[in-house]
C-alpha cells in the first residue's frame, strides 16, 4: 500500500501545488494536511488541521498520524520521475534526506544567537516511514521544550538520536544548494531557500526550457 501524504498551511502555498504533485504520484492513498481544502483534487483525502505559528511542527504531529508505508512530500519539491521504486526501500526505520551539500562541521556550529544553533544536516522535505510514532510520542513527552529548544522539526529530527535512513544522493538534490542547477537524473528536486533567494520555481523552469532546448 503506497501512501503520499503533503501539508498545505496558511498562504505559502496553493491547492495547485498540491495537485500538482497528486498528479505526479502513483499512490494507493494521498493525504492532505490542511487547513484549507477548497480547490483540492476530490480523489485527495483530506485531514483537516489548525497549525502552529510557522506550522514547523505539523510534520512531527504528521509522525503520530499512524498512517504507515508513507512518503512525505513537502510542496516545494518537484517530482522528476515516477517514485514507486521507493517503496521498495526497507521501512524498518524511517528514511529522510541527507543534505550532502552542507559541510560535515555544520550541526556543531555554536552561537550567542539562539536560531544559529542545533544546525542540522537533515532536510524533511521527504521523508518516509513505515511506522514513525516512536518520534512523534518522544516530541509529546515535553512539546513546548522542544520548540523553544529548536528552531524548527529538521534540528529536532537531527540532534534527538533517533535512527535514519537517508536516501541516495542520485534521488534527490537541492537545485539552489546542491551546485549544479537543473539534475534531470535525480527523481526529486528540493527548491529549499526560496524565503531567501526569490522564486527558485520560475528558476527552475526556465533552466528546465534551456535544457529541452539544448536537446
């Protein structure tokens, strides 16, 4: 049973990217997390939600939803070819990405400012489980601890001991991060850093047309 589950909160983004990557999924059951479903494909499931401020911990409460062989999809990845062949990964622990393109030191950078500490080396925007509970119950034994502690899920996933897989290098790149722009070979493409760089998106699309016109 292949489940894909995305969370769409507040404005950042629309009910078109989530049908966008519904579309791109050959899921058995797909999920949305949201607190807005007008305008979602009908075949989508709904789980309805009232978020946090910023919503960084939904993926956490996500964990707990006891919805199992699941991938989850953040809405600023881009799906380049089919992704069935994840399921054949080993589920025995969860799977998350790897962020090969920061440098090994990077987590145990220390700082007199408090969001410029417990760095992390993972990235959430896909992750994948066959059962990850045991993560959401060790955030709900102190919630608020975790939050003031953290900046964020991806530190807490990263700095609290808990195992991981991490998926292949070859699967998934980061197209502002990972050095070399469009990678038509991996399966998955993170537009992480467009609160800071602009519209990665339209970036990709137009280094996508130069690369169908270079053929």
């Amino acid at each position: 049973m292949k489940n894909v589950i995305t969370l769409k909160y507040g404005n950042k983004y629309s009910s078109s990217d989530v049908n966008l990557i519904y579309k791109k999924t050959n899921a058995d059951n797909f999920y949305c997390f949201t607190d807005d479903p007008s305008g979602l494909d009908r075949n989508i499931e709904v789980v309805p939600l009232s978020h946090e401020i910023d919503g960084y911990w939904e993926k956490i409460k996500i964990l707990g939803s006891g919805i199992k062989n699941a991938l989850y999809l953040d809405l600023d990845v881009i799906i380049q070819k089919p992704l069935d062949y994840l399921w054949e990964n080993d589920l025995t622990k969860p799977w998350i990405c790897y962020c090969h393109w920061k440098p090994k030191w990077f987590p145990n950078h220390k700082d007199e400012r408090w969001s410029y500490n417990y760095l992390s080396l993972c990235n959430s925007s896909v992750l994948m489980w066959h059962d990850a509970t045991h993560i959401y119950n060790h955030y709900m034994t102190d919630p608020d601890y975790f939050m003031v502690k953290y900046a964020g899920d991806d530190r807490f996933l990263h700095h609290e001991n808990f195992e991981f897989n991490y998926f292949a290098e070859k699967d998934i790149y980061s197209f502002l991060f990972s050095g070399q722009g469009y990678q038509p070979d991996k399966s998955i493409c993170l537009l992480n850093g467009q609160d800071r760089f602009g519209d990665l998106r339209k970036q990709y699309n137009d280094a996508l047309s130069l690369h169908k016109m270079g053929k």
